[in-house]
C-alpha cells in the first residue's frame, strides 16, 4: 500500500524524506514525490516508477528544506502517473498533502469543491481533494485547517500536510490506515510504518483512529477528536537497522524462509511459563470467558487464512468447540451468527489489512469478543482487539509472507493447547507430548532447510511447468492452499489447490502429462487415502512430487519425486510441510527470473477494500 514519511528538524529534510521512502518500499508502489516548503512556496518533486527516477529528477535541485513529507504510491484511484502521483497540492501552491487510504466521498466533495470555489483538478485521484479542502480552510492554522478538512472527508487516510506559511510544522491525522511518530534529538518523524524512520529513532508513538499528530523538530503533540491533549506511551523499537535488510540472501523472502526456526522458536518461548504452562501476559480472556464461548470463527486474507484453516482443526480437535474459517472479504456481508457467546480470532501478518479489520468491527459490533494473531505491534488490527497473541517473526518485508506464516500456526497450537486444557479436554500427557512436538519444530525445520538444494534441483526441472496442483487431505488440505499461493504469487504460474477427496468429482479431468501435482500426505490416519489418490493421478500421466514424513517409501514407488520431512506428530506437520512449498515457490520464481519480493500487482499490506 501507500507509504507516507515525514520529518522535521534542523536542516537535511530531502535526504531524511527520501531514506525513509526507501525503507518503505516493500509495501508496493508505483510511484513516488516529495514535498518541501522553500522561501514562502512548496516545491515538489514527483515521479511514476522507482523512487530511484525521483532521485533523478532532485539531484539537480539546490535546495534543501528543515521539513518536508513524502510518499510511495499504490494505486486505488487514477493510474499510476507523474500527475497521479503524491504529494499533492492546492491551486496556489501553499499546502500539499500526502495521503494512504481512500476517500469514499472524493467524487461528491469534487464536484463541490469545483462548482463553489471554482477549482480545476489535475489528477484523477481522490487524494487532491484533501489539498484543495485544506487550502479552502488555511488561514494560517494548519492544525485547525486539517480538523476542519476531515470533518468532511469519508474513508480510509493517514495524511500528512505542510504548508508554505509554517515552514516548521507537520499536521498528520489518520483513520483506518497506520500512522507511526518517532521521536529524535532535534527532529522527530512521522510515517506509515517503523522501517521508515529505524535508522534515526528508536523511540515511537502509535497514532490511534482520529488522532491528529502536531509535529515541529522540538515537539510531537497528539489530539485526540475532541482536540484535547493525549498523553501517549512511547514504545521502544528493539529491532535492529539491519533486520529489514537481507542479511546476504538475494532475497528478503529467502531470508525470511530461513528466520523460521527462530521466529517459531521466539513465538512459542514468549509464551511459555518456566512450568511450560501458557503465558497469557497480555490476554484478559479468562476460564469463566473461556468456558461460555460454543463458536469460534477465524477470520483473515490470503496466507493468514490459511493458517485459519489449520487452525480450525487444530481447536477443534483439542477444544471441542465448532470453529468457521472465512476469508474476511466474505465474511463481512454474509449476515453471520454472532453474540457474546462468539470468539472472533482474526489473524493479520501486517495488523492494517482493511478487509480483516472491518470484518473485526463487524463481529465485536455484535457482541462478539475478539483476540486477533498479529506480527506487527500496535497495529490497527492489534490495537481494537479485546486480546492480542503476537507473531514474534519480526519485520516480514517480502510481499510473499512465510515466516509469519509459521509463527501464525504456532499461535493456533497455543490458543488450542490452552482452550482444551482449560476445557480439561486435553490432559498433562498429551498437552506434554504436544509441547515437546512444537519445542523440536524449529530443530526439525532447519533439518529440512539444510536440505533445501534438493528442492532446489525439483524447481529446476519444473520450472516451466504452467499448470501446477497443490493436493493434500485434512491438515494437509490447508497447507495445499498455502503452497499454492505462494507459488502464484511470486512466479505467477496459474497454480490451483484443492482438497485430494474433490478431484474426482472434476478436476482430475485436468490431469494430464503437462500437469505437476504435490501430492502432500503428512497425516497417517489418512496416509492410504493418499497413496491412493497419488496412484489415481499417476495413471493419468501427470508429474507428482510427494511431501510424506520419512520412512514412508511406498509413495516414492508411485511418483517422481519425494520430499521428505522429519517425523513428527500429525498435528504439527503443516509447520514442517509447507517450508519445502516455500523454498519450491522460490527457486521457480528465481528460475523464471520475476521480482521475487516484491511481485507485480501485489502490496505488502491491501488497506483497502
Ligand atoms: C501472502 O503471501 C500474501 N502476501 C497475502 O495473501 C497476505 O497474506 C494477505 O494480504 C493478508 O495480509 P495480512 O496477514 O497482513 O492481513
């Protein structure tokens, strides 16, 4: 999505804007520009494509300014253009704005804003509006000039504003798109997001829903709606510069694979006890709230959906209660059943995920109680939730998410183990033998990642392949789904997964010669099912890749290829089998040369509908 970064300070503001910009490239973007208040004017520089052509275009600049804002775009409204592009201004050049999010009632305010003050737009976008609303307002207040421009806008915004006449002051504001402050020695910052401003501030302010941030390079001052004052914690960023950095992969995915052993390892210690009872620091859902929920649903997009799917037959099989997984999208305007018996779990790797979000409100509007599995602190999605179990995968930067994948299962086995030992459902040995099988994960998938030159080999030989199936039973179903979106995404094979027990009923029409098929069979209790499956597909001359626990050779008689995992309990196998679809996801991707990271057409966070 888009990214917006501000900064006040001494002097060196095109230097900061731009650092920062580039910190947020990974959210996707097409476009980008930046804005400064220059001797009673505001020049702005802006550019479609890589912020590396911006910097072209301000090389020759010789000014510089001691604030200025700027922004990465990813298009929602008009294409992406020079003219498209952010910041935006109004007519006489006194203010500019940048802006993440989208006004739903641009077209209205528009039409008003032409017809009464007889203004001329020069882009197709939503966000000029809020330029030209402000500049209508500006009588030398920005502050007041922002609050008043709000209070006509719908939608979704994080903005920030300067203007020409207050070359020392930021005003942002937000509503349902993240907005961060960072506090520094003589400067402060403001951004969508921590990477931004990491390299010169450790110290943030999180900006809740219509907060609006008064920043100067002596002061960040918050406002709640009613314009008062809020005083704010401060939280201490302990990430260090380099963890968005790549660490010597190619790729910040492959480092991200490879951060799975210790992002699940960090996951599951945070949230043990020296007794190994759960830790619920954090949680205020109690036994009694425990005992008197009878639905859950799990709610969530894309990879954190999966991991929904995997974490509906993991709580019911050691919960007893009937767990719904929906994709949020769908969730929101299906009428669903909730009350005060309901627990709602969204899941959301970013925390800002709009569709997940407003499926949240949704729920706790209807009395449902909400504990969501987020991977970034203090975000949206974290922050309106009633409990919190965080991710600890740390900055996830590629597009294609996996180590906060991994990180969101462990969180499903956790809040399953306590839910179904609280229920008295699951006693000491199994909560033990289950315990144990999650403490060996991290040792096990680095077992498989040492091995990752075979799956490396397997992607060589495939790569071409342009009709790929992910097939699996049970738990195994759910990781289909995630091994195939990761390969669609990232090496945009028209990849397709479907439950093993379906393909008779139409799909297994498409088996033929040109087809490659992982046939994943991790699960005993439905291993010959499997086998069987496996045999109905080799018949038809597809190519079939098994993913089965070691030792179990009759599936290497009946296909090309098998990768194996190390043992372990059914359960816990969809951690250890899906690393093998990652790294396969990859190494294609790589083969076919397409921009791993950061894929075409896709963000790093959709904020928007
Ligand atoms: C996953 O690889 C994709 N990038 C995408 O499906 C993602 O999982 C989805 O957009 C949800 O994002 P979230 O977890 O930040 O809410």
């Amino acid at each position: 999505m888009c990214g917006i970064v501000g900064f006040a300070g001494k002097d060196g503001a095109k230097e900061k804007v731009i650092d920062g910009l580039k910190r947020l490239e990974y959210r996707g973007y097409d476009s980008a520009g930046i804005a400064l208040p220059i001797n009673g004017k505001i020049e702005i520089r802006k550019h479609v494509g890589e912020i590396a052509n911006l910097e072209k275009i301000i090389q020759d600049d010789d000014f510089d300014s001691s604030i200025g804002i700027g922004h990465t775009r990813w298009a929602t409204h008009g294409a992406p253009s020079d003219v498209n592009s952010h910041p935006h201004a109004n007519r006489d050049n006194s203010i500019a704005i940048v802006h993440n999010g989208i006004i739903e009632n641009y077209i209205e305010l528009k039409a008003w804003l032409s017809s009464d003050y007889g203004i001329k737009f020069k882009s197709d976008t939503d966000s000029e509006v809020i330029a030209h609303l402000i500049g209508i307002y500006y009588d030398g207040d920005l502050h007041q000039a922002v609050n008043k421009a709000v209070e006509q806008m719908r939608g979704a915004y994080a903005i920030a504003a300067i203007a020409a006449d207050e070359p020392d002051k930021i005003v942002a504001v937000r509503k349902d798109a993240p907005l961060v402050a960072g506090q520094g020695d003589g400067f402060n910052f403001i951004a969508s997001d921590i990477p931004a401003m990491l390299k010169y501030v450790r110290s943030v302010y999180f900006i809740e829903n219509n907060e609006t941030v008064v920043l100067t390079k002596d002061s960040i001052r918050i406002y709640n709606e009613e314009g008062k004052i809020v005083k704010r914690e401060l939280y201490h960023v302990s990430w260090n510069a380099d963890a968005a950095e790549k660490d010597g992969y190619d790729h910040f995915m492959m480092k991200e694979i490879h951060e799975q052993p210790k992002a699940i390892e960090e996951t599951l210690v945070r949230r043990l006890n020296p007794d190994d009872s759960i830790n619920l620091d954090g949680i205020s859902m109690t036994k009694e709230d425990l005992e008197q929920f009878n639905k859950i649903y799990i709610v969530a997009c894309g990879t954190a959906y999966h991991a929904g799917l995997v974490g509906k037959l993991t709580i019911e099989r050691m919960a007893a209660i009937p767990v719904e997984v929906d994709v949020a999208s769908e969730f929101r305007y299906r009428e669903p059943f909730i009350d005060d018996k309901t627990l709602f779990i969204a899941i959301s790797q970013s925390g800002e995920t709009l569709d997940t979000l407003e499926a949240l409100r949704e729920a706790k509007k209807k009395g449902a109680r909400v504990l969501s599995v987020v991977n970034v602190v203090g975000s949206s999605v974290a922050r309106e939730s009633d409990d919190v179990f965080y991710t600890w995968a740390g900055p996830e930067i590629a597009v294609a998410s996996t180590k906060a994948y991994t990180t969101q299962l462990i969180c499903m086995y956790l809040i399953a183990l306590y839910m179904g030992r609280t229920k008295g459902l699951v006693d000491d040995t199994r909560y033990e033998s289950i315990l144990s099988e999650l403490k060996a994960l991290p040792a096990k998938v680095e077992s498989i990642l040492n091995n990752k030159k075979k799956i490396e080999s397997i992607a060589r030989k495939y790569y071409k392949r342009e009709k790929v199936f992910f097939v699996g039973r049970g738990l195994d179903s759910g990781v289909s789904f995630e091994g195939s979106l990761k390969l669609k995404e990232i090496s945009y094979i028209n990849s397709f997964a479907i439950a093993a027990g379906e393909l008779k009923h139409g799909t297994i029409a498409l088996m033929e010669e040109d087809a490659l098929v992982f046939a994943l069979a991790t699960q005993d209790f439905l291993y010959e099912k499997m086998v069987s499956n496996v045999k109905e597909i080799a018949a038809r001359g597809a190519r079939i890749i098994g993913v089965a626990k070691e030792g179990r050779k009759e599936l290497a008689e009946i296909t090309d290829e098998v990768i194996y995992i190390p043992e372990a309990d059914d359960i816990v196998t969809p951690v250890l089998a899906v690393v093998p679809l990652q790294l396969f996801a990859y190494y294609v991707a790589k083969e076919r040369g397409c921009n791993i990271d950061k894929p075409k057409n896709l963000a790093k966070s959709v904020t928007v509908e």
